[in-house]
C-alpha cells in the first residue's frame, strides 16, 4: 500500500475523533470530568512514550547520535511554546464550565485549525520515515486528540454554537491536518534531510505537550488514590508506546 495512502487513511481517523465531542458531552459532568481526566493521563503517557521509545531513538540511529538531533528536539520544544503564545493554542482538556472557563468562538476554532495542521505535518512526517514510526506517532496523537476534542466542542457549544454546527466547524477545522500533510509530503521531495529535522523538532512538541498542558492539569488533583491512578494510566500509555515498539522491531 502506498505510504501516501497510509498518511491520509491516518489523517481521516485523527479527523474523525473530531465528531467524539458529541458522545462524550452526553455524560453527567461528574462523569465526564473523571473521564476527561483519565484520558489526559493516557495522552501524556504516549506522547512521552512516543518521544523517547519511537521519535528520538529512530533520529539517533539515523544521524549517529548528531548534536542536530538535540538542537532539534529543544527548538521543537521552544517552536509549540511561542505557538500556543501566538495563537492561544490551548491544550486544555476539561469542559469549559463557568469554573473552568476557555477562550470563545471563533479563537477556538483558528487555534484549533492550526493545532490539526501540525497534526498532519508531524503525522505524515513519521510515515515518510518508516510506517512504524507513523502508526506509533498517529497512536499518540490520537490518545492526545480526544480529550482535546472532548474540551473544544464543550467550548463551541458554550460559546452559543448549536450542537450539530459545533460538529460541523469541529470537523472543518480537523480537516487542516490534510494541510499540514501535503505541506510534509511537499517539503520531503523538495528540502534535503527534511524528515531528519522534523521528527526531533516533534518528539519536542510531544514532550512540551505533555510536560507544560498535560500534567499541570493533572497536578490539581490533590488525593492521593486518585493521583496514584492518573500515575497508573500514564504509566498505561507508555506500555502502550513500548509494545508497539516490541512489535515493530
């Protein structure tokens, strides 16, 4: 099967977790909170096994262990810092509720446009380097995608948008991750070495993701049962990321 396809087959999947807002909205907020929060945890833990166990070791054993390899990685973490200072790209993944506000509307959804076109940047640029390394970087996003979903279509509705345009607009924007792969593919035939760059600079964003959104959040729950199981389920994600690097080896 042609990595093309596979690129954009993945690219459809991470869009269609877009319309999941809708199903999980259904659930009282007590449910939906402890749920939410325990699919932060699972994302943190596959963007952090993602990072260390697929991204980084594959650019290590492609430049040699190359002093690049860190630069990249530290300008992909400083890049996803000045880009949610830009664009107020908010990796918050509770409901917004009059105790946990968000931005509304329309700075919802360019955010959340530029958030999928990266998406598809980082999600093609594995697949051009090997389709392990794709599956397990499209396995992280899309743990990462759903709690984010979850919180930007709470966001459409409560800025007045009805539910079914919330579906509409939250699907649009998902469709930039197209974008942001053809753009990858673009690139890889035209710039030298450009998938030798990327995939540091996306274990950056992966571990900024997790390290500077993820987790804080996370940190606001004080019990100690109840943060031993947030522990638990990262500790899940990135059992996940370690069996699929098992298997593809």
């Amino acid at each position: 099967m042609s990595i093309y396809l596979y690129i954009y087959l993945g690219i459809l999947l991470v869009s269609l977790v877009s319309i999941l807002g809708v199903v999980f909205l259904s659930f009282s907020p007590k449910i939906l909170k402890k749920l939410t929060l325990s699919l932060v945890s699972l994302s943190a833990g596959t963007l952090l096994g993602g990072a260390f166990l697929h991204l980084l070791p594959e650019s290590i054993e492609a430049s040699g262990n190359s002093i690049n390899v860190w630069i990249s990685l530290l300008a992909g973490i400083i890049f996803f810092f000045i880009l949610e200072k830009l664009i107020h790209w908010r990796h918050c993944h509770v409901p917004t509720c009059p105790e946990h506000p968000h931005h509304l509307g329309i700075m919802n959804l360019v955010g959340d446009a530029f958030h999928n076109f990266f998406d598809g940047l980082i999600i093609a640029g594995a697949f051009l380097v090997s389709i392990p390394l794709g599956i397990a970087t499209l396995v992280a996003v899309v743990a990462h995608e759903i709690p984010q979903e979850i919180a930007d279509f709470g966001v459409l509705v409560y800025a007045g948008y009805s539910k079914m345009k919330a579906i509409l607009l939250n699907f649009l924007t998902a469709l930039a991750a197209i974008i942001g792969a053809t753009v990858a593919i673009l690139f890889s035939n035209s710039i030298e070495n450009f998938t030798s760059f990327i995939i540091p600079i996306t274990a950056g964003g992966f571990i900024y993701i997790a390290i500077a959104d993820l987790m804080p959040e996370l940190n606001k729950e004080k019990s100690l049962f109840k943060s031993f199981i947030q522990l638990m389920v990262i500790a899940l994600g990135i059992g996940i990321m370690l069996v699929l690097r098992i298997l593809f080896e």
